[in-house]
C-alpha cells in the first residue's frame, strides 16, 4: 500500500501548549482516512499544517515523496495544487452569488463567464445540487447545500487528495448522512485520497482507516472495519464514550 502523505515526528506549539507532540502518521492512497479526536486535540491544527496553511516547528510532512516543509513557497504552492481543503463551515463568499463562490478560481484567473459556467454546472451535478441555486447567495441555502457548495468549489480544479475540516459540524443527524454518502460516493467515482478530521464516530463507518489523536500523538490507526473489536485502550474508549480510561477530561478547547 502507498502513502500520498507520510508525517513523521510533527511538532507544533502555541503558546506554552504542544499542538503536535511528535506526531507520526502515514494516509494511505486512494483511501479514506479519518482522524479522530476530542474537541481541543489540535485536529484542525494537524489539518493545516498537512495542507501548509500552519508551519510545523519541527518533523516532516512527505507529499509523494516530497518534504513540503523544506520547499520554496513557490515549489510548495506547486506541489499543493493536487490537493483540496473543505472548510468546516464551507467559507463561502456572502456576497458572491453561488456560481461565482464555485467558480472564483477560473474567474480570478480570467476566464470567461461562458467557459467557466458548464464547469460549474458540472460540479453541481456531482454534489447532487440542481442549477437552481447558481445565482441565489449562500444566505439562501440551508447548512447542508452549503457544504454541498464548499464541496463543488473544491472539486472545481479536480484534486487528487481532498482534505476536510469537520465537514457535518452544525448539521442534524439526518443531513449529516446525506453528507458523509456524498463523502464517500465522491471518494469511490473519483478516486479522491480522502482525509477527515472528525469528532464523530458515525464517520467510520465510511472510512478505510481510522487514527485517533489524543495529546498530540496517534494513539491508534487501524482498519476501520475492526475498530470495534480493537483493544486498544484509547480508540476503545473513544468510540465507546467511556469516562473510563487513558482519555481523561480537560478544559481546554482549542483545536
């Protein structure tokens, strides 16, 4: 099995707090991997450092081989235009209408309305969104055709790794599901290297593989098919919802 991303021995302060205390984790291509984690374990930091959003203090982030961390800005912005990022709450434009939201990329790059709107279209139609809503403003959709949105802009320049960011966070159970089968439909049609940051566990079910973060290590990574027959004391835990375990409460929220 190849490794698109291979992180080894990340770390990442704020502040007097380790983020990322050494931090080692290989993402399989072609796969869905989730990373889960209690709010404040730094998932979201671990994210942004993986895209290049957020710098590491120290460690390797190897992309094909490539440690990103050691390129130019240029050469890295190269290197990272294979890869997509989901907001967690899709990072629309209020006042661009859909189609401009979805199309910004191409538009910025001045191409022409007639050229990019049978791409937008097409996208659309991938996230199960009708053309209906391509000159209505994300105020107008609910939380769901939003991320839907998020999704489309996303998938606008065909990505080979697409990461995202708590991608049902504010959503009900029922939209939640509408969004992780597009999830996965879009990973198996497309063959999209797939990474989830995520605090639910209902994500598994439509992993491969499953990593678990807790104060700034992966304590577990596994198949998901067998995570519930795991012993290992934090995905154990975790998944379970025990008060129980290596996994003790803390205050702090940040992430």
């Amino acid at each position: 099995m190849t490794s698109i991303i291979k992180i080894v021995d990340l770390k990442k302060k704020l502040g007097d707090r380790m983020i990322s205390d050494g931090i080692n984790l290989e993402i399989p291509t072609g796969q869905t991997t989730v990373i889960l984690g209690r709010s404040g374990e730094g998932k979201s930091i671990l994210l942004k450092q993986i895209i290049g959003l957020m710098k590491p203090d120290s460690g390797t982030i190897m992309v094909e081989g490539t440690d990103v961390t050691k390129l130019s800005e240029k050469a890295r912005a190269d290197q990272y235009a294979k890869f997509g990022y989901v907001f967690q709450f899709a990072a629309l434009l209020d006042s661009l209408t859909i189609f401009e939201n979805i199309g910004i990329t191409l538009l910025e790059k001045g191409e022409s309305v007639d050229v990019v709107l049978p791409i937008v279209k097409e996208k659309l139609s991938l996230v199960n969104l009708s053309h209906d809503v391509l000159y209505k403003y994300p105020a107008d959709l609910s939380g769901g055709m939003r991320k839907r949105v998020g999704l489309a802009r996303t998938l606008l320049t065909s990505p080979e790794v697409i990461l995202y960011d708590e991608p049902t966070t504010g959503l009900d159970p029922i939209t939640s599901r509408v969004i992780h089968d597009l999830i996965c439909d879009m990973q198996h049609h497309l063959k999209i290297t797939t990474v989830i940051i995520s605090h639910d566990v209902e994500i598994f079910k439509y992993a491969d593989n499953v990593a678990l973060l807790h104060q700034g290590k992966i304590r577990y990574f596994g198949d998901a098919k067998t995570i519930w027959q795991s012993d290992n004391p934090y995905i154990y835990q975790f998944i379970r919802g025990d008060i129980n375990g290596p996994i003790q409460h803390t205050a702090n929220e940040n992430r």
